[in-house]
C-alpha cells in the first residue's frame, strides 16, 4: 500500500472540514456571519482563495440544489443566502437536510452586502428577477437561473410572460448559458441566463442534428416527461403528494413557457424559424426528465449518421453521453448528477427517428448547469465540484 | 324519508350477503368447493339463476382484478379458479388482499371440471393458452385476456411471438373484443380476444377519426405510458420496487408486441395498410395508462371536427367519455374503473393534432373489458358489475 | 347456463343505470338539480324509495370517499353537494375523477335546502362543525365526520382544539359511531360522532382485550402510520409530493388530537383512566393506516388467550377479521375497503404481545364507517353499499 | 476576487479527472485493466499514493453504493469488481447509472488478483461470505458487510442463521464497525466486521444512554421502519415496485436476524443480557430508515438527562447529530448521506421516553460507515470522501 499522508494533497491548507478534532470547536464558535466554506464545517474566515458566492432565493428547490452541489466544490465558499420571506431564519427551518452543515442564515436581498462576494446564483422566480439583477453590483459574475434574461427577443418575453421586459440593456449582455454549445461565449460572460430543464434536454440533442442538417426541421414532435420538482415548491393543491402518486398529468399542452426557449435555440442551429410540438407530463417522481423526441430524417440521412454525428459532437464532453447502440437512456442513471445521456433509435416508420434524452431537471436542467457555467466564468475546469454519481 | 324495506328489491331472492346474521354461519360451513356468488360470502349455493364463472390464471394481476370486479357483480358466482403452481392453496395465499372473502381454494387446470361452469376468462400466460382453450369443453363461452388470438393473421401471430399458432381454427371463431367498436360481433361470440391495454388506448381514439378520414394514416405517432402492473406479476429484477419508483423508463422501443395488434385494428378501420410509430414508456405507479398521440389532420379539417366525431362516436357509450373542451384527460380519473377518457387538443404545428385518452390498465385495459364482454355475451347490460368510480 | 333475466332482479324498478339505451338520453336532459340515484346515471328522479343524501363538504378527501362508496349503493341517493368555497362549480372541476358521473353542482350550505333531504355526511373541518350542525333541521340523521363530536368531556375538547365547545347540548346527544363496538347506541342514533382514523385501529383491538381484562392498561404503546391523505387535501409545503415521497416523518409526538379519543374508548373500557403512548408516522403512500400495538399481558395470560378473545369477539363481525395464526395484516390487504384487519404476535419480551391492525383510512376510518353507519341508523342492513374488494 | 489558480491544490499531482482536455483521449486508450482513480475518468495508473481497493459483490445494492462513495473519494481508487454471476460483463450492464465512469470489468472472484490490492469491502451475501474472507491474502485490509462476522458468539449465530460458522478464528480476530462506539478497536483492525443497517440505528441512540444507566434495560421496545433497498436486490414477488408501493409491511415481527446484533450491542453497554422488543417495517421508499424506540427512564432521570447525554456523547462527531429540542428527524435528511440524526421526546406515559434516529439504510446503514472504517483503518481522516448533503 502506499498512502500518501493525510496533510499532504488537498488538506495542506487547513481549511476542510476533514479534521475531526477541529470540528467540535469551530461548531461552536461559529454564528451565521462568517465566509463559510461549503465542503467544510470548519471553515476558514480568513482564507483568501475561495470565490466567494452568493445565493439569491435559497429557500426554492433550484436555490437548495446550488447549496447541496458546492458541498463537494473545492474553490467556492457560500457568503450570503438571501431569502426574504424567510429572513433571519437559519436555513435548516426551511430545509431541515442541511442542518448538518454550518451556512450564515437567511437574509432579505435588501440587507445583502455584496462587497464580499464575487458571483450570485440567482436563483428568483420568474418576473422579479430582472429588477433585482439590475440592482447588482457590476463587479459580480451572475448566473441567473430564471427565465428573465433567456429570450433573445424580447417582444416574446412579453407575449409568453404576459408583462413587459424590465432591463432590456441585461437582456442584450446576456448570454445563454447551454454550455456545450454556448461554452467560449460564457467564458467571457458577466451575466449568464441558464438554460430551462426542458430545453436542455431538448436542444443538446437536436442542435448537432440539425446544423449537419440531418434532420427536418418541421414536424419535430417532443413528448416530455418531467419529475415534479421542475414545478417548484409553492403550495399547490394540485402537488400535493395525494393528487400526484400513482398517476400521470398532461398539462400546458401546446402553451408550456419553455416553448420559445426551444425554438429560439433550434431555429439559431437551422438558421431559420422552427417550430416544434412539445408536450410535457408531470410524472410521480421528484427528478428527472426525459425528452422523447420524434423527428423526420432528410432525405438520404440514416439512423446511424444520426448516432454518428452525436458521437463526433460530445466525445469530447465529460456531462454529455451518447450510449452504446441499442441502450435506451434512463432517468435513474442521471439522479443528483450533471450528465445527460442520449441515444437515438430507428422508427418503425420509414425515415424517421427517435432520440431519447435525459437528465436530472434539477441538476443539467438547472443548478448543475449552473455551476458548470460560473466554473467556466471564473476560469476553473468546468466539471469542478460535479464529479457525482447517481443516486439510485 | 322513503326508504324501502330491506327485502323489497334486491334482497328478496336471500342470496346476497348482506344479511350479517346469515353471513357468521355459512362461513364456518363453507369449504372451498360450494359454487360462491362473488359478491357475497353467505352464498347461496342451490341458486339456479347465478352465471358459474371460472377464472383461468387466477394469481396473477388481471385474474386477480377479475375476481376484484366480479365481487360486485350481481349475476355472475365463481365456480373455479385456478393456477398451477399454486394448486391446493387458498387464493388468499396467493393475494392476502381478498382473505376476506370466501373463494373456492386454487386448483390446477388438468383437475378442473368445466361441466358445472358457464363461462371462463382465460388469464394464462401469451404462448400457453392456445392449447389450453382447444381442450376445453365447447359449452363454455370464453373472454381469453392473452394475446394469443388477437391476431386474425397468424403469420403475423409467429413473427412477433416467435413460435407457429397452435390453434388456427381457433383464430378464426376468435372475436376481437374492443366492445364499442365490435360490440354486435361479440354479441353472437363464443370466444373473445380481449384486447391488450395499450392497443385499447390508441383504437377507442383514433378508429373513429380514421373511419372518418379526419386524420391521416401516415406519421402516426404514438407516445404511450403505463403503470407497472401492465407487465405483470413475475419476479423480475427490472420490476423491483428500488428499481422502478423515482424513474422512468422506455421500453421495447419500435419493437412492442402490441404494435401488430394496435396496426391491425387502425389498418381494418383505414381500409389500408396503417404502420405506427409506438413507444412505451414505464412510469412508476401501479395502474393507468396514458397514449398521448400525435397526428396530421386531413386537408381542410379542423381541430373541432376531431372533436365533434368523437363526441358523435362515443355519445351513447358509457364507458367512452369525450371530456369537455380543453380539460386534460388524467390516470387518477379513472383509477380502477372501466372508463377511457378522451380528449383533443391543437397542436403548435399547423395542421396537426394532439390526443390524449386514459384508461385503467387493468379494467378497461384488460380485466373490465373482460368483463364488458362477458355480460354483452351472455345477455346482461353490458355495465353490469362494473359501477366503480375512481379510487383517488 | 341459468342466467336470469336482467329486468328481474334488481333492475325491475326501472332506476339503475344499467340499462345503456336509456344512457345517453337521460344524459342529456339532466341537470344539476334532480335526486340523482348514485348507482346510477340516469337516475329516476321520481323514485319515490331511495333516501336522500347531502354531503356537507364535498370538496374534501372524506367528501370525495362518500361519493365514491354511495356509488354501488342500491338505496341511497345524492340530493345536494355544498362546499362553500367551489359554490357553484360542478363537482368535476374539483375532483376530476367524478367527471362520468352526474351529481348536483355544488352549492354554498346557505343555500342548502334540506326540506328533501333525509340525512347528511358532514364532512367540514373540526371548529366550525358544531355551529353548523347546530343550525341544521331536527329531522336529519347526521353522521359527523369531524372531531367536534367524538370528545364527551367538553373540557377536554377545549383543551386540545383550543376554544370552547359550541353546541354541549348536542355534545350529550351524539353517539360515537365506533361501529362493532357501539351498535345498539347507534342504531337509535340522531347525531353520529363518527370516530377518527387512528382511533378506530387503536379501539377495535384493544377494547375487547381490555374488557376481558387481558391486557394490562398501563403502558399501552402505539406506533401509528398512516397515509398522507389522512392529513387532507389543504396545499401545504410539507405535503407536496417532492417533500413526502421517499420519506418518512412522525410528526405529533405526543401531542396528536387523536389521543383524547383514544383513551377516553380504553377508558370507557377498562372502566379506569387509560394514558397511552401515540406516535403517529406519515408514510408515503396515500391510504392505508397501520398501528402496531405494544401491550404488556395480565398475570397468567397468554398469547393465545387474546387471539382466542379476538376471533370471538369479532366472529360475526363483517369488517372486522382476525387473520390466521402468524399471517401478518397488511394496508394492501384493506385498500379501498371497510375492513378492518387484526392479529397478534408474541413479542420476544416475556409476557409482552404486539398487536396489528390495518384500515384504509378513508374508508374504515372515516366514510365507509359513516356509510356502515347511517346504514345502521336507517335501518338498513350495515354493509349496504360497502361490498369492496380492495384494489391492489 | 481571489480565486486561487487550478493547479495549485488537489490537482498538483496530475491525477485528477478534471481537466476536459485529456479526458477524452484517456477514454478511449482504456480498458477494463488498469487501476482506476475513483474521482477521475481520467486516472493515472502510474499514480504511486491511491489506496488500491478491490469491490466484492459489486452486482448488489450495497456494492453499487461502495462505488458511487468511492466517486468522489480523493485517496482510494478500483482495483478489481468481483460479480460471479455477472463475470466479463461492464459495470454499466448492471447498474446503467454507472455507465459514465471508466470501471474495470466485473470479474469472478476466483480470477481476482489481490496481489496489487490494499483493501477490499466484501458486499456478499451471509453465509458465502466466511469462506471466502477465510481465502483471502493476509495482507488485505477487510470491511465485510455480511452479518458473518457481527456476532461475537459463534453459537447464536449458528442458532440464527442456521448453518454452523465457518471461519471461528477469524471471528475472534473481527472487530465490529460501529465507528463512534469502537473508534480505537478499529484504527488497528485488519477484519471489520461492518454493523447492519437497523442495529446502527438502535445502538446509537441507545448505548450511551445505557452506558450512563439513564435507562432500564428492560422493556426497550424498538419500531424500525425501513427502505426497500435494506432487503437487497433479489428478484422476489414481494419486493416488485406493484407489492410494494402504496403499502406497508411489518415482517420478520419477533424473529428478524438484526434482533441479536441489536441484542450483543446493548448487553455489552449494559453489562448484562438484554432483551429487546424488535418489529421492523418495510416501508414504500427505496432508502431511509428510522427506529422509534420506547424506553423507561432510571429512577429520578428526566428528558433532559438523556437529551443532555446524548448531545455530550456526540458533540465532536462528524456523522452523529443530535437535533435541537423538539426537532423530529427525518429520514429526507439523511438521504444518500452518512448521518445518523437522533432525538429524544417525552412520553405521555410518565417516566418513559422516546427516541427517534434516522439513518440512510445504504450509507450510514452500510456502505458509509464501511468507507468511514476503511479510512479510519487506513490512518485517513474518517470524513474522507463522505461528504454528501442530502439528495431530498
């Protein structure tokens, strides 16, 4: 055996949480104040090399899941949560799960002091978004994982959102954060609007497909299938455990909002306007989503160019996996991890196919992505902080 | 209040159970051999005027939710059941949920003796019972909820299944049992292939619009979901609880066995050979089933004319109901009933058009159909026994 | 074959909706405000023999059940429907599931007029039940399924629902409606108090073992797990699917307003104060309830003295059974059902036993008693339109 | 900002899977053979400080969950996959979620190498599990997670599992992993005999209050419920996700094999034979488990002296938590993490007490605190790739 000694790779700075002795004492001393550094109970105030980072909405599912991924990332520390319905509650009343680690209490956006922070995760509801990122600091790096600064046009945030765009200046530095398509735009990026769930799963299959021009753009037909949690945390009847076990819902056919998003990104891979038939499907469980997705090849185009060409875009990508021929991608396979996986499938109608995609919708198709897009902001390899393996 | 005497209606004929004075005594009498009216446990075993139904197959899912419906079934007593592997026990060995119940002790079928029997539903495994209905008596009228006659070309039957049709003579007295649609057939039927679920699903919807030529028969895509219990009651380790809940899965992607027999019944309403596209999705609860289909709508036709013939269609039909404008059919709905409910709906792509319709998988999907059948074969209102409304 | 003609039975009166010609017609001229047969359709608004039911809170769980059960009852008919806060509305745009039925819209209880009613389910939240009940007609039979009316010490109610009673005269009128235990008293009853879920799988085995001095009073220990439709159908956070599926979460310790009426039934029993332990568990599922019982035996008695007392006491009982010897009840077993499930099991302390016992919440623990209930009060056999197999 | 740079901490050695540049070319040149670095896809098989471990019985539950701890542990790398049955086959053909790490191929433990091995966790069944550690090399450092090793006393073993015990001397030789009781003992073992999942749950709340004699050790009454993966991955009828969900089951009720373990446990605290009252539950989630424990207090001891104990006897552990008062645990809580959460709560029942712990049946239950001691073994920081917020 040749273990190397406990101080000598990633503890030589003193700052983890490893260190069993230490954790009694610093529990203690602790308040809610301090820069705490998420993968250390211990933490180290004064350390000078952790990005610090900011979560905006921490009490929402989107805002909880940023809070469990840092756990593991070994550069960013968390320095303020903002919550302001829950304002000075610690965070374990609204999630009793992470009261095993220290984390500064809630605080109303307001009372936010972003002096000491470098970059925020805004994780707000659609709507009040775009005033509150209009209010940040310019020195913050902002990953907004709202639907306020998707839309390139917006006269369609209007029409789909029902009110009219608040920072239209935002919106034109905005970029989009699909990171492998998007990936040496959100380098340089200040401001990233991340990717909905549903047109994650949608567009990183489809767009290779289509700049090759392997497939028609017209009849492209999206059966999707999504865990509830995509739907938030609001008290709705219509959530309720009871209304949601042992069935399956149907619901904003034809008018769902991540209609737009995804035929914003297809028609910029065509070069024309696409529309799509998307329907989603509320299905009983917490995560996961599957795209199924029934497309027309062009003319000539075989199930295995389509398979190939996959292959050739993402094999280089560590979070995008094309399967073995035949395997059909499962949403087990990607719970609480950063990947989506995808295959394609012929149809039993001549010249069409079927590609299954999926990821965790709160993971790829949200706070995950986001991660993988401030990493890529600040200059860290991407997959920092991501290295999960699915919980079955 | 007016309320009538106990012995006014009903009752008068002294067979039912609800005499709990009655009900102490003839339980400690009974033994498993007595012809037992399902929804009593008093019985009434010199009653002339009850059906005596055997049930084939009684421990697996859809013989089990045979005798769940029969028990409110007025005419219609259990005379045998049986199940090989399990022959000798108590069927509350085999479903703990029906101890409550006196039923005669599983038997195996070569001990079974048909001459006291009416009728049987046959829910043998696919493959087996072809045999086994050739050696039962010709007297019996026989519901079969395999698969093995639901395909009138047998060529068709050994592609699929992978082995030559036993009994094609058989096959061709076979009445194809999707009551609304062949209801005077099964009329005048001695033997009924029920249909499969999915294959229910997908013709309660589109049969009537193709009869119209109101969509057309290419580019058919079909997107269909079902509970767990659709694929039966064998120990499989895909089918494990740790498995199955909190996911998803496709399966038997372009290659379901219901494809042929979901092609057969669209090709006979279209006059013409109709191939589908067709993927089954598992979702993770027990019962339901949902196809959501997509379609291209004949030149010139409208989404209001798909409505407007189906509303035509099922008009007079019970357990065919076509919901209001806009209201999204759901599983819950009809959790443990007969019904199939559908709708339509617009599509974003001009000229296109979404259905959606649900079922029970295992009522009208399977063993209420059964039961539909029966009645209409042997003279009784076809709803009879079958007034469940949905557990929530 | 002796299958009996289909107008001699129980469709010679004309009223059931099994006759599927006159369906669709009577269909169409319905409305919402006729006497609508609940078995039934087409209903016979003449029918001069069916009781006539008003459910008073019909948008809840315990609502929504007695509709579901008065559907295969033969006597009873559905007269009116309130729920104050959908007034107006039809039942389907709260309870999607009831779409195939025709049932009256549901009204405000302002607007109720009881003069052609018979009896009522009241089925309102604790706290404003008494007010209303108060206000109701003295010719109504009244099965409550609230709390209000279950506690005979209206100090104690105070105590743990935190106001004063309002109606103590009624109070003294109301007669418990723990069914096996209580019949005579309820058989003459005006006013029912129908008993709560928790209650009544606690009560049913204990109070014959107590009253044979089996078992000792003092630490009676009771681990409870129920469904979460036990908690109703209000939208709060911690009911969401995504914060109850794949957990487990006791919650009351100590404190459950189930205990009051838990020990004054062990109580009334033991003919001495009873202070037990009641831990109740929320588990993810949406019906079904469990109590495992941890009891300490009398000097000399043994294991099979109370299952000998058990089997007894419950022999001519209908929906109370003792299993066989080591068979283990299971909430599968009961689902959907008015049974309740027994049995008892030495524990591996000597002189200790560990009891078992499983209902369906909503059914035995709450609408199926008040069915079996008001069935008692009317004189009609108790077991009248509760011949349900449980669904799997 | 300061953002430290990329190469200045953990990812000096060159060895980490994060640099997306060499990711895909070290894909495509490796096989199944060499030794993979867990955390990394990339891997260095020149890498002269990863502990080198070997995995078996990796085709299991808590197999599967060894590997997806080891994923982001920085010191211990795969050396070898044992699978009998599953011999040649990639882990992805087992567990599909596994599909997007680089793992050796599964090979049959005959064919095993251990030459290159420092460790191994032995994820085998009971029973099988005696012969094989007996052949294994003396140099390996052992966690075995069978209960072949847990009871000190060879006689009670053969009593409860029926077979004689086949390796007595290596008995004498184990240690049990209970890590915070037996920390010491365990730094210099070389055979960990791993506690099971419902035994971790019940000792840790319970020895040092029996310790501290704050309670009797008589009537301790234990109501555990857990998830359905704690049974394992066979393929049995009544484990299939349709037996399953909706339901609970009690099983094993006085005779589950846990009841000794639990039994050696708190006899060791006590100093005398202890008797406990054990019923496990089968609850429908696929991890999670919870004891409810009843106990009596000494004479004159009060809540707060065993809050106090237990808050004193774990204020320095990492993985024990005693939540403020009033706080219930929750099973969400712990998921997919390595805590045990515990409180303690006043009966009704004067002078007795109850106490609520929660662990992750798989983690903290199994594959966790088989990580935990492998680190504590191996002279690492016992925290060391377990740390894992909750997936709720």
């Amino acid at each position: 055996m040749s273990a190397i000694s406990f101080s000598s790779v990633c503890f030589s700075r003193g700052h983890c949480w490893n260190n069993p002795k230490e954790f009694g004492k610093v529990r203690k001393q602790q308040g809610g104040k301090l820069l705490v550094k998420c993968s250390s109970k211990s933490g180290n105030p004064s350390s000078q090399n952790a990005v610090r980072v900011g979560v905006l909405g921490a009490s929402g599912y989107t805002g909880s899941e940023v809070l469990r991924l840092l756990a593991n990332h070994p550069q960013f520390g968390i320095a303020l949560m903002t919550a302001d319905r829950k304002a000075g509650q610690p965070i374990s009343s609204v999630f009793p799960h992470l009261s095993t680690r220290d984390l500064p209490d809630l605080i109303a956006i307001k009372d936010a002091n972003f002096s000491d922070v470098d970059a925020v995760f805004c994780c707000l509801p659609h709507g009040t978004t775009q005033e509150i990122i209009k209010g940040l600091p310019k020195h913050l790096k902002i990953v907004d994982l709202s639907a306020d600064f998707r839309l390139r046009d917006i006269s369609e945030y209007e029409e789909w959102y029902g009110q009219p765009h608040r920072a239209p200046d935002l919106q034109k530095e905005a970029i989009y954060g699909l990171t492998e398509v998007l990936r040496e735009e959100i380098k340089n990026a200040r401001l990233v609007a991340n990717p909905g769930c549903y047109p994650t799963s949608v567009q990183l299959p489809l767009v290779p497909l289509i700049k090759a021009s392997l497939i028609e753009i017209k009849n492209i037909i999206i059966d999707a299938k999504s865990g509830v949690s995509g739907a938030g945390r609001s008290a709705k009847e219509n959530l309720l455990f009871t209304e949601v076990t042992e069935g399956l819902n149907s619901y904003g056919v034809t008018r769902h909002r991540h209609v737009p998003e995804i035929e914003q990104g297809l028609a910029e891979a065509a070069g024309s306007k696409v529309t799509v038939s998307f329907t989603p499907h509320l299905i009983p469980m917490s995560r996961g989503m599957q795209s199924t997705i029934y497309v027309e090849m062009a003319p000539g185009v075989r199930i295995e160019d389509l398979y190939q060409q996959l292959k050739l875009s993402y094999e280089d990508e560590e979070f995008v996996s094309v399967l073995e021929n035949g395997v059909i991608p499962r949403t087990h396979s990607v719970k609480g991890t950063n990947y989506c996986l995808i295959n394609v499938f012929p149809d039993r109608i001549p010249g069409r196919a079927i590609i299954i995609s999926v990821i965790d919708n709160l993971v790829k198709g949200a706070s995950g992505q986001a991660l993988q897009n401030l990493n890529l902001i600040l200059g860290f390899p991407e997959n920092l902080g991501l290295h999960y393996l699915p919980l079955f």
